[in-house]
C-alpha cells in the first residue's frame, strides 16, 4: 500500500476512549491520517476549494465513526434535525473523500427509546448504504449482515509481570444504564467481592445501583479511571464481569480492554463471545445465559483465579494485535480499491 494515501478520521481523538488513538496509530502505517473537521468546516473547506477550482477530495478514504448518534437528541428520539444532519453530513463526507468507511459499533445509539430503535435502525441502514465500506468489529455481526471484518485493537497498557492478586470481579467503564448493571447488583451474592468503576453521567442511574448494593460486597468507584492503573488492576483480579444488553452492543470496549491487561472474562452470551469461544481465547471467557446464572457462578466458585494473565494477552494479540488489524486495514482497503482509484485519478489528471 502505497504511503501517500490521506486517510481522514471522525473522530480524530476521543477523551477517555483510546480506541480511535489506537487506530489512528495503526492506520498511520499505511498512510497519512488527518482529522475530518465536524460538517460545518468541513463543509467551508470544500467550498472554498471548489471557488479555487479545485478538486473537493481532500482525503483517499474518509472513516467514520459513531455519526448515527446524532439522529437521537436530548429527547431520546429521532429529531428531524438530527436526521438531516446526519444523512447531509454523510453526503459531504462523500463529497470530500474518494471513499467513505462507515464503522458500525452499536446496532442503534444507547440512549434511544425502545419504541424508536426500529425506526433509527432503519435510518442507520440508509445512511450506511451511501458507504463504500461498512465495518463491524465482529465476525459474526459482519458475517450476518454482509459488512466487513476489522478486528478491534487491543489496548496498550503499561503492566508489571506481577501483582499482588486481588480476588475482586471487575465492571469497568461508563456506568451507564444500557450496560444493565442493575441485573448484576441485584443478583449479586456471598461474600465475592465486586468493584464497579468508571465515570456515570447518571446520578438517578448511579443512585438505583448503590441502594441495590446495600449491605451486599459491592463497593464503587466513580469517575475516570487511569488507563495503566485500571489495567493492572484487572491483570491482578480474578476477572471482567460485562452484562450489556447483547440487543443493543455490537461488541464492548471492555471486552478488549479487560484481555489487553490479562484479565478473564465472565460475560452474558451473545454470538460476538460465541465466535471468541471457538479460538485460542476460549480458557480466559465463560459465557452464560443469564446474569443470575454467571453471578451464581461466582458466588460458588472457589476463590482461584483463571488463566494467568501473560496467556490472555498472547491469546489476545493472536487475534487483535496490531499485525492483525492492520492486515484487515489493508486487505478493505484493498476491496474499495483505493489505491487504485487514486492511481487512475492521477493519471487522468496528467
């Protein structure tokens, strides 16, 4: 792959989300990445190189992530307004870039009513379809609905080989209402020690969870995290607990965050963590029906932990390491043909 390409990205940075920064990096090994402006300067950008005469084009491959969240405004319903800015704004970015990459990361935005989601779903699908490529990052959701496979990357995080072992479960990241942690709370039981941690913009939320966990082992810890200090946390625990709502969530962050520092994984089952179970990763997951089922389990379980942490990782990289995303980056890229579209553009140029 050619190193001239200009690859655009929405978001360029992300606060508190390392995900687009660990893209970015590995994207920035197959060509020039750039920030796309927000609509309206973009949207200034192309006219005022179109009143210079020239080309709008000011990226090879524009990839963007999460637009559809601005269908669904503070009413937590499709406005007329965010549907118009989110169907002209995928319009510019085909105006400005040779090839749009729609990266899918939720099947609707979490904070739709249930009455609406049919409906936004809906309007998603017609967005994307103006795409030249639409990403999922997993294999079986890609697979299902005929997108393309990138793998999520891993995190990088600063880790010692060893630690004192904590024997705490783990929910990390936003407490959030579509993570349905309230069901764990609830079904949490004995004296296995359950710490939740992460930023909660959701007082009403965060008050229901804390009155459930009265006089149960379950102790939170509010607001953003560290990103190392978290990590070694969960390497030293005996493990991730993620109970979102597999109806809503493609695939969780914390999934990838939890086997980038080591740590397994007790999750509720969805097809995403069927797949993980048929690879190398299949000692640090266990899956189960129901979260009243997985908490049970713990409640029972003896006080060891599982897979050492080293084994997780590797497994991990296997699968999502930086080789294997960037691999996926090329071949898509590849599949849109933008080296070649770019070559030919050229030329007719000459």
């Amino acid at each position: 792959m050619n190193a001239e390409l200009t690859i655009g990205l929405r978001p360029y940075v992300a606060r508190q989300n390392s995900y687009v920064e660990r893209n970015r990096e590995i994207l920035e090994q197959i060509g020039s990445v750039l920030e796309v402006p927000p609509p309206l300067p973009l949207l200034g950008k192309v006219l005022l190189r179109l009143c210079t005469f020239k080309s709008p084009k000011m990226f090879d491959v524009a990839i963007i992530h999460w637009r559809e969240d601005v269908i669904v405004l503070a009413q937590k319903k499709p406005a007329l307004i965010g549907i118009l800015a989110y169907f002209l704004s995928i319009h510019l970015y085909r105006i400005a870039a040779r090839r749009v990459v729609y990266i899918r990361h939720n099947k609707y935005p979490h904070k739709v009513l249930p009455r609406y989601q049919d409906r936004v779903r809906r309007l998603i699908r017609k967005g994307q379809s103006l795409c030249h490529a639409v990403v999922a990052h997993s294999p079986s959701y890609a697979k299902e609905h005929d997108y393309n496979y990138i793998p999520h990357p891993l995190y990088k995080l600063s880790l010692s080989e060893a630690g004192e072992p904590s024997g705490e479960y783990v929910v990390f990241g936003a407490i959030a209402e579509y993570k349905k942690i309230e069901e764990l709370v609830e079904a949490w039981s004995g004296d296995r020690q359950l710490l939740i941690a992460g930023p909660c913009d959701d007082p009403t939320y965060l008050a229901e969870l804390q009155k459930l966990a009265v006089d149960k082992a379950i102790r939170f810890e509010v607001g953003y995290q560290d990103q190392d200090e978290m990590g070694q946390r969960l390497a030293n625990s005996n493990g991730v607990i993620i109970v979102n709502d597999p109806g809503s969530m493609i695939i969780s962050g914390t999934f990838f965050f939890a086997i980038s520092s080591g740590a397994p994984v007790f999750a509720r089952t969805d097809p995403f963590y069927d797949w993980v179970s048929s690879t190398s990763l299949r000692d640090c997951l266990r899956t189960f029906d129901t979260v009243a089922e997985l908490a049970d389990h713990i409640a029972a379980a003896d006080d060891r932990r599982g897979p050492e942490s080293g084994a997780v990782r590797a497994a991990a990289v296997e699968h999502f390491g930086d080789e294997a995303v960037l691999r996926a980056w090329k071949s898509l890229f590849e599949q849109i043909d933008v080296q070649a579209m770019l070559v030919t553009e050229k030329s007719n140029a000459r």
